[in-house]
C-alpha cells in the first residue's frame, strides 16, 4: 500500500510528531537520516523499499522540494501535507515534464509554504 506522504510513516516509525517538535531538519537529517544509513551508504527511502515494514511507504516521485535546513521539520511536514492535499484535491498528477513544479517560500513568522511556480 503506497502513501501519499510515507514522511508520516517516518515520523510515526521515529517516535511520533513529539520526537521532532522544535527539530530543525537539519536537526532530523543528523539525529534520524544519517546514523540510519552510513553504514549502508544509501539512501534512507533506498533502504527502506528493502524493508517489509516499510517499504509500503514508498511511491513513486511525483514532485522535486527544496527546501531550507533551518525550518522546523514539522513546518516543512506540513506544508507537503497542504500541497499533497490540494494536488489530490484537484487530480493533478504533475510531472517533470510539465511546466509548473513545487516549491516552498517563507511566509511571515517563518512558516514554510508549498505552493506552485509557474515557468510561463
């Protein structure tokens, strides 16, 4: 069963949004993502497609986000959340081929958003 956001998953896997209030994702990349993988030298979601329990997590790519290492985790959580919602919401399946693509800005306060650029 694939997810729409296996990011979730990760989170629940980790120890639940608790875990990761005030983490940075710079913060999650040092704490979760790189003593999981180094002695593997692979990608989190690489390993993870080998692992049963999670390999259900992980679907195929659908969009690129940039973002920056110094906003909370869970904004940055939630603001995939917001974009996949509207993607789902509309029944866009955007590819790289098309000519908008995501991304996230700042808002006032810091909050990160994920919202759609257009290259027209």
């Amino acid at each position: 069963m694939e997810s729409p956001l296996g990011i979730k998953h990760f989170i629940t896997f980790n120890g639940g949004e608790d875990t990761f209030t005030g983490l940075r994702t710079t913060d999650v990349c040092d704490r979760f993502l790189k003593p999981s993988t180094v002695y593997y030298q692979a990608s989190y979601c690489g390993l993870a497609k080998t692992d049963p329990t999670r390999s259900g997590h992980i679907g195929q790519v659908t969009a690129f986000v940039s973002h920056a290492w110094g906003h909370e985790f869970l904004d940055v959580v939630a603001a995939l959340e917001d974009f996949d919602s509207s993607r789902l919401s509309f029944g866009s399946t955007s590819s790289p081929t098309t000519s908008t693509r995501p991304r996230i800005a700042s808002l006032p306060g810091g909050r990160p958003s994920l919202g759609t650029i257009s290259e027209n």
